[in-house]
C-alpha cells in the first residue's frame, strides 16, 4: 500500500498511461473501502435488495473510474458487490431497449 495522496490529476494520468492499479493500492482508496464494507455489514447490496444475503467482496464503483475519475473517491459512488455481481457488472450481455 503506497500513501500517494490522490487527486484528480494523478488519476488522469493513471487512466492515460492505461493501469490503473496505483490508485487501488493508496492507503486512501483502502480507507474508503474499508468504511464502505463496514456501513454495508460486508453484504453484497445487490443481492441484499432481493433479500439474499451474501458476503461483498468488490468495492465497486457505480460510475466506472475511467469514466467518470472525478467521482474516485466519492462514498456515493461506490456499491459493495459478491463476486457474482461484480462479475455481472462487467461481463453480463446488455440490452438496450429499442421500441
């Protein structure tokens, strides 16, 4: 774990070298994550909407950070997911709604 302040700068320049893996190691990324796992009991909050209850693994962020790096740090943005979900998230098909 690397104590890099984050800032919006550094997170740009992480997203055009393309790894972003710096930032998920700061201490300050670590921090928040650890304080969203606690305020959500370590559930899976997908999975508890649907009333099941399963262990988070993933904090995720609900707007990707390569889209949205202003939002990196907001507690707002973030979900904790199971490993299924999180899979879903990513890989799951998408279909958009045509009429």
């Amino acid at each position: 774990m690397t104590n890099k302040h984050v800032t919006l700068d550094w997170i740009l320049a992480l997203i055009a070298s393309g790894d972003t893996a710096p930032f998920y190691n700061t201490r300050e990324w670590n921090d928040l994550r650890e304080k969203k796992r606690k305020a959500e009991h370590n559930e899976c909050e997908r999975c508890r909407a649907r009333y099941i209850y399963k262990r988070g693994e993933t904090v995720h962020h609900k707007k990707y950070l390569r889209q949205f790096p202003q939002l990196a740090m907001d507690y707002n943005n973030l979900e904790l997911l199971c490993k299924e979900c999180h899979y879903n998230e990513h890989h799951a098909p998408r279909f958009e709604e045509r009429w």
